[in-house]
C-alpha cells in the first residue's frame, strides 16, 4: 500500500485508512477526506501502537494495521480489479492492453470500493425524474429529504464515501427501486437507470453485481461502452482507433474539453505503450 499524507494523497487511499482505522475502532467519518478526524484517529492508532506518531500512514503503519485486521484486507482485496481481468476484458473486445489501461488510469477514479460496499454518488435531480416516473410527486416527498431530493444537479448534495450509502438508505425507505436508480455505481460510475439498457435483468440485479467485485464494475462499462454511441459508432470503437477524442466526447460528455480527458487518455496510452515496448 502506498504511503498515505494528508493534502496529497487521492480520496481513493484515504478511503481505505480510512475503512481500517474505523474497523480498528476509530470513530471517524469514511469519506475519502483526510482532515482533522482521521489524522487524529491515525494518531491515535500509532500512539496506541508503539509507532512513530506522524500522521502519515506509511509501511509500517500498513503492516500493523493488515495484521490486525486480516479478514478486512482478504476481504477488501478479493474484490479488487486483476491484472488477468483487464487483459481479458481487452482480448473479448480487442482492445489493445495499454488501451484498456490508459482508460482504467484517467476513468476509474482509483477504487471501486469504500471499505466493503461498493463507491457511489446519489444523484437527487435524477431521483426527482425517477420518483416522477413510478406516479409519486416529488413535491410532496421533498420536505425534510432536501438533501436527497431536489429537481436540478447540485454538487453541494454530494457528502462522499460512506455518507452516499446513507442517503441511498433514505431514499430506499421512500422508493427501493427509484433509489437504486438514481446512484452511480463503481469504479466507472455507471448510473443505476442504464441497468437494463446495458442488459441486467433489473436495476436489482445490477446494484446486486456492483457489489461483488470491480471485475463486474469493469463488464458494465464495457457494457457501456458497446452501446452508447457517438457519430453512428459505439465507444468501443473509437476506443480501437485510439480516437481519444471522440470517446472522451461520448464517454464524458461536452465538458471534456474542459477536463482534458481526451488529452489525459492519450498520455496514459503512451505511457503505458511505452513501457510494454520495453
């Protein structure tokens, strides 16, 4: 495990000390940001240890905790994505390795997973439009669910990590199916309302395979990618012509651009190109 600081490391790692100081008894929030909870929790932990305490989880810091806590780190690990997985999920589609890479490095936002449960972002405006298809007025559910439940996109819902579970729970004991829906699930983030278009049997069947492992995060992208298009062509073929901008277009939409993901993707192509080269 790579050393994790505050101020510099992704959400991604913080997630994972996080889920480890909790189940090593530390109250604190997992929700990927490393402030003044968990560097206190991760104090705490090294004092209560005998390590150095410098509120940075290094080699050390990793050894004591996998060793505490074996069955979280076979369990977290199990579901992890393989080497064997990103070459199949190329070879079944031919795509080339550093291709099916590069995409995994600049998309798949680092885990699919917070401790256990798999990463998700509840998104309020489409559980609106979802509750608006199953006959239920939104308008009348809103008070009090304000924070789950609201007709335009606002990032100012969004609390992170384990949280996002929690606002999914809310929104279930309104609606299981809207609910489910209206998340996005994994390490690609597919929404919940692509479930059958992508060819789950349900949106239950979907969530209930996010759950296993990013090996399944991974098929629904692919999924994904099979279907939606762009200038007549699906993803995946722009992605076999190495076009790294159209399937930045297609895949993340007119603020590309803005982002640099075509330009991110090109980079991390070459990079990992050239280390197969070699």
């Amino acid at each position: 495990m790579k050393t994790v600081k505050k101020g510099i490391s992704p959400k991604s790692d913080v997630y994972i000390l996080q889920a480890f100081l909790k189940a090593s008894g530390y109250a604190i929030e997992t929700d990927g940001d490393f402030g003044a909870g968990t560097t206190a929790a991760l104090q705490a932990f090294q004092r209560d240890n005998g390590l150095i305490v410098d509120g940075v989880a290094g080699p050390k810091t990793w050894s004591v905790l996998f060793a505490k806590h074996p069955d979280l780190l076979n369990r977290s690990s199990a579901k992890w994505l393989s080497e064997a997985n990103i070459v199949d999920f190329g070879s079944a589609r031919q795509l080339e390795v550093p291709v099916v890479r590069a995409v995994y490095a600049v998309e798949a936002g680092g885990t699919g997973f917070v401790g256990e449960l798999p990463k998700i972002l509840f998104e309020g405006h489409v559980f609106w439009d979802e509750l608006g298809k199953v006959g239920l007025d939104p308008r009348r559910l809103q008070v009090g669910n304000e924070d789950i439940l609201f007709p335009r996109w606002d990032r100012k819902s969004y609390r992170g990590g384990l949280a996002e579970h929690e606002r999914l729970a809310r929104a279930q004991r309104i609606h299981e199916e809207a609910a489910l829906k209206s998340a996005s699930w994994g390490l690609f983030q597919i929404m919940g309302n692509n479930a059958q278009w992508l060819g789950y049997r349900s949106v239950q069947d979907f969530v209930d395979r996010m759950r296993k492992n990013e090996a399944e995060h991974l098929d629904a992208f692919g999924a994904f990618i099979e279907r939606k298009k762009l200038d007549g062509k699906p993803l995946v073929e722009h992605l076999r012509a190495r076009d790294w901008e159209s399937f930045a277009k297609g895949y993340n939409g007119a603020g590309y651009k803005v982002n640099g993901y075509h330009t991110k993707l090109k980079k991390a192509y070459e990079g990992f190109a050239g280390r197969a080269a070699h």
